[in-house]
C-alpha cells in the first residue's frame, strides 16, 4: 500500500519499496524545556526555527505538538501548526493527545495530514477516527489499548487489526492507516526489541499497511543511545518499516544509509548528496 500525504502540491509517499519517509520530531515540548518555555511565552520565532533546522536536515515531515501544563491545547495547538504551515512547505503530523485539540488543528492544517494518534481503546477510536475521516487526513495507529502495550508481537498484531478494521468501516481508506508497533526500551527489557521487530514483520505480511517508528525509546537509560538507535532503525527498515519520527539532525545519515543498501537510492544519489552538504556544513 502507498500512504500519500500532500501539500500545495508536494507529495510524500510511504511505501514498503519507497525510500524511507523522516518526520521531524524536535517541535514537541516533552522533555524539550526551550520548547516548553517558547510555548509559554508564545515564542513562535524559536518554532520557526526548530521547524526550518529540520528541513535542512532532511526532514520530509514536521510533527506539532504543543501539549504544556496549564495551556489550552484546543488554543495553543492551531496557533503552532500555523506558524510551522508557514514556515515549512510540507505535510504536517498533528500530534496530541487530546481530541479536541487534534479537531481545532485540523480545521487549519494545510493539505493532507498525518494524525498522531490513535490506538486500541474504545473511546480514542470512537472520537479520533472520525475527525480523520471528516478532514481527509492520514492516521497513525498505535498498538495499546486500555491495557497498556502487550508484551507480545501477536497482541500487538490483533490491536493493529482492530484499529484498521474500525477505520475502514467508517470510511477511512486502508493506506491512510499506518501501524505504529511501539517499542520500550531494552534496558528494562532485553526482549523489547525483539517483540517490535517481530510486530513489524508480522503487520507487514498480514495487513500490508505501512509502519511508522518512534525508535528512540528502545536505548532509554542505556549508554551509547545513538549507536543502539542506528542499530535498530537499520534492523527496522530491513523488517518492513517504512516511516520513522525522528530527530533528522542526528540520523539522516544512518537512514539514507539504509535506503542506500536496501536497494531504495539509485547510485547512491541522495546519500552522496547528503555527505557532501554534511562536510560543508562542518
């Protein structure tokens, strides 16, 4: 399947053969105390530039969130999609945890959207879906529900399941569904990995939808963080993942690496084209 998203005539495509598609993920104020601060202070001028480092690093699309203490997220987080829509010519990725602030963002959200999340539980299923159906928006799906995440890739696999069925159902299109297998961190759980690699496989072959990755969890509490995250975005990639949120500062490089050998960047193009602004830049 092919997951298109859009804006003003840019297209971004994930697919299982396609290159890999980097959503930036820096414009999130958890454990980012600038960011929180910025927000507060509605400091859109530090925004703009955590929107516009990313692109330069790679980044194809740019996830919002703006959930702080005390702030109304139904406010704050249209504001913020704003400033980045205006920034940055390319689909964005709503991210909150909150419905109603999800729905206020879509209303001025240029183009077609990523949203960043849904899960298993009833009531996010019974609120979200719907607001990605009306908007024509694309939806990441979460494998949890009300009893948390399951230590098994089969579990995850059923709450996958669960979360495309319902969103067909009401009219979503199946590749506008893209499975996010989770993943903790090996540090409490030498398994952890292992589990999300073995649910990326087992969506791809069953569902055929594409995977996305939050992949910095799995090195949490551990030494050497960006060698064991390079080292499980390249076991990732190789098992069916087709997306990843991710700092694109620190692993461009690693990813287009990956694409590279995975047959997915004719000549090396983009990887040469990537070492070359990198050496510049240094």
């Amino acid at each position: 399947m092919i997951t298109v998203l859009e804006r003003e005539g840019l297209e971004i495509k994930i697919a299982p053969d396609a290159p890999i598609v980097m959503i930036g993920e820096k414009i999130n104020p958890t454990g980012h105390r600038k960011l929180s601060e910025a927000l507060e202070q509605r400091n859109f001028d530090y925004i703009r530039e955590l929107a516009q480092r990313q692109i330069d690093s790679g980044a194809h699309i740019l996830d919002v969130n703006a959930s702080i203490p005390g702030a109304d997220e139904a406010r704050l987080l249209p504001e913020v999609v704003k400033i980045v829509a205006e920034q940055a010519a390319v689909p964005l990725c709503i991210d909150s945890n909150s419905a109603d602030a999800l729905e206020a963002a879509l209303k001025v959200c240029p183009g077609k959207p990523l949203v960043n999340s849904v899960n298993g539980e009833k009531a996010k299923l019974e609120r979200v879906l719907p607001l990605v159906r009306d908007r024509g928006a694309a939806v990441i799906g979460l494998t949890m529900d009300d009893s948390g995440i399951p230590g098994t890739a089969e579990k995850r696999l059923e709450i996958a399941q669960l979360i495309l069925d319902r969103a067909v159902k009401i009219g979503i299109a199946a590749e506008d569904v893209v499975i996010d297998p989770l993943v903790l961190t090996v540090g409490a759980d030498q398994q952890a990995a292992l589990v999300t690699l073995q649910t990326i496989r087992a969506v791809r072959e069953r569902l055929g939808v594409n995977i996305n990755l939050g992949a910095s969890n799995v090195s949490f509490g551990l030494p050497e963080r960006q060698t064991i995250n390079q080292a499980f975005l390249a076991l990732s990639f190789s098992a069916g993942a087709s997306c990843v949120i991710t700092d694109p500062a620190r692993l461009a490089g690693t990813i287009l690496a990956c694409d590279l050998l995975l047959g997915r960047d004719p000549y090396g193009k983009r990887f040469l084209i990537h070492v070359r602004k990198t050496r510049q830049a240094g």
